[in-house]
C-alpha cells in the first residue's frame, strides 16, 4: 500500500492566449520517489514545472504539496515549504562566489541560515557537487556545467523535501554523466523526493522508478518506466522515428 501523496496534480491547466501549454495535467509523485517527466520539446514539461514552483500561475486545476494547495503561494514560500528547483537555463548569481550563491540558498529554507553556520554548510554542499575547489570563484567565470554543479548546490541549500530538476544531466559527457546520476542517486538514498525531465534515456532508465509522459501539453501515460517506454503512443509521440528502432531504444 502507498504512503500519502507528496506532490498531487489534479487537472492542472496553464494558458498563454490561445495555447494550451499544460492540458488538464494529473498525477501524484509519492516520498522517496524519483520520477521522470518526459515528453518532446514543447509538451509543457517545463511550464508543469513552473507552475509547481510557482514561477507562473494556474488557469485551472490544483496543485497540493503535502495536501497543502500552492496556487495561492508566490515562489519564495513555496520553497520555503520544502519545494527546490534548477532550471533548464541556468541561473545562476553570477558577480557572486560560488559560496556567496549557495548561502543566498539558504535565506529562504525552513529555518535560515545565516554567518559562519551558512558559510560552513555552503563548503559541504560544494563538496557535495564537485565544487570545493571553485567555492570563491566568481559563478559568472565557472564552466556551463559547473553552473550546473552550483545551481544544484544552491537548491539543496533549501533542504527541499522534494528537489525538481529540469534537464540537469542535459550536456554532460559521458564521466560527467555518470557522476551526476551518481549524486542524483545519493540524493535518493538520503530519503529525497525528486521529479526530473529529462532526455538521457540512460539516466531515465538508471534512476526513474516510474515516468509521467506528456505530449501537446497533455499526460499520454504513467507508470513504471520500462512498461511506459514501450508504450507505442509514447514511442511515437516522445521518442519519434521508426518505431521498431526507438523500442529497441527504449529497452538498452
């Protein structure tokens, strides 16, 4: 039997003019989950996310975290309830330190954090992500993929109960990649929730129990990753080409 819902989208709904950018989007996302939102560019995979984060407002719908509905909520307090993120274009604060960054992280979880406790949490996040070496860089005079690294530290400075990654692994090389779904496994182990779009199948395939596929703004399908990626609907819609070859895909 499944513990309570962590995160629940119920007939979720975001409008720009006439475009339906997420259609009526429902599904639940349970503690200690690694779910994959997946989908072809323009699905709405992004725009679901922003609208968890409260980066755009709902048009229809709900959506509860930990029952609690967040579409009344500005984006500072719904991170301060546990809900972090990265984003598919990084953001990062870029005339400040890489220290300076993940400390800003930190004004606004449960509890804040401030002085030589902030600063000394902040070293181990870098730590964590592969960063100690760079903790008084400049974040504007990192790498791309570094920016990555910090960005993903500045999110765990909120101690989120649920971390929301927006192709994080995206660009990686082939060690990077392995490193990353490496940390993104760790995080799992530590009892962290997480939801993540991505288009690396193999970190779909390595770290996502379960997949919620979306196309046109719409769910096609939900369910355990190895049955949803042979779904034909979702080889045709998601993964696209000749459907024999990418179900082969699906399966490495």
């Amino acid at each position: 039997m499944k513990t309570a819902t962590l995160l629940s989208l119920r007939s979720a709904t975001k409008r720009f003019g006439g475009l339906v950018a997420v259609n009526n989007l429902s599904f639940d996302v349970y503690p200690g989950e690694v779910v994959g939102l997946l989908g072809p560019n323009g699905s709405g995979k992004t725009t679901a996310m922003n609208l968890i984060s409260g980066a755009l407002p709902l048009n229809g719908g709900e959506i509860l975290f930990k029952g609690q509905a967040l579409h009344r909520l500005k984006s500072h307090q719904i991170a301060r309830l546990g809900i972090a993120r990265t984003f598919q274009l990084v953001k990062v604060l870029g005339s400040m330190s890489c220290t300076d960054n993940v400390i800003a992280g930190m004004a606004f979880k449960p509890r804040p954090l401030f002085g030589k406790a902030a600063a000394q949490r902040a070293q181990e996040l870098l730590q964590r992500v592969g960063l100690a070496d760079w903790a008084q860089t400049a974040a504007g005079d990192l790498t791309y993929i570094n920016q990555k690294r910090l960005e993903l530290a500045r999110a765990l400075a909120l101690e989120p109960q649920i971390l929301l990654l927006d192709e994080w692994l995206a660009g990686l090389n082939p060690t990077e990649l392995q490193q990353g779904i490496a940390l993104i496994q760790q995080l799992q182990a530590s009892g962290l929730t997480i939801l993540m779009v991505e288009h690396v199948m193999d970190a779909v395939h390595a770290l996502c129990s379960r997949c919620v596929v979306m196309n046109a703004g719409s769910k096609i399908a939900d369910g355990l990753t190895a049955q949803v990626l042979k779904q034909p609907e979702v080889v045709r819609a998601y993964l696209g080409g000749d459907e024999e070859e990418t179900a082969e895909a699906a399966h490495a």
